[in-house]
C-alpha cells in the first residue's frame, strides 16, 4: 500500500488503517469494475502490517468484494501491544518515549492515553 510507506512516524492505527482501507478499495474498483472478475482477496502482513490490516478490516464489511475476503496471515505482529514481547523488546520499548514522538509507538507500548 503506498499511502503508508511514509506515514508510520506521524499517524495512528486508526489514520494508518484507514489509508489503507482507501488506497485498496479505490485500486480494486478501478482494476475490476464489473466485480465479476475478483478472484479471493487475503491478506499477509508482519509486525506493525498485521495490526494495520487488522484495524483495516473492521471496515470492510460493507465493500462491495467483502464476500471476496478470504485469509489473513500475521507473521510476528504485536497485536496485544509491545509489553507481552520478550525482554530485548521491552528494554528497546522502554527507551522509546526519549526518542520518538511517535503515536503509533504510543498505541504499541500502551502508553497512549498519557
């Protein structure tokens, strides 16, 4: 998707999957118009990409190609935040609120709603 190849530093999950919703949806109704041709859609993401597609897919229900939807495949994502991580994680997410401003890193590490 590249609506999001530059945005992780300065949006949230929310912003990210709704770039994300978006860009697919406009690219699938551009290439199969008459919707007969869409063959299965899935989905593979890793780290942060899972929990993107994830929120993502709480928005596609009312998409014409909804009944097209077919796997969704999460290699290594953080989908209960970054404290359940091992410990070289967590001394690396500790660190994280000195060097980054980031809302996504906020969302990970739970920190958030500070």
């Amino acid at each position: 998707i590249r609506s999001l190849e530059n945005q992780t530093v300065t949006s949230n999950i929310s912003e990210l999957s709704d770039l994300m919703f978006f860009e697919l949806n406009d690219w699938i109704e551009n290439n199969y118009p008459d919707k007969s041709h869409l063959g299965k859609v899935s989905f593979i993401g890793h780290s942060l990409g899972s929990v993107i597609i994830r929120a993502t897919a709480k928005k596609l229900k009312n998409v014409f190609w909804a009944n097209k939807l077919y796997c969704f495949i999460s290699l290594s994502s953080p989908h209960i935040g970054l404290h359940h991580a091992s410990r070289s994680v967590n001394l690396v997410t500790s660190l994280i609120p000195f060097f980054s401003n980031s809302p996504v890193l906020k969302e990970l590490t739970l920190t958030d709603n500070e």
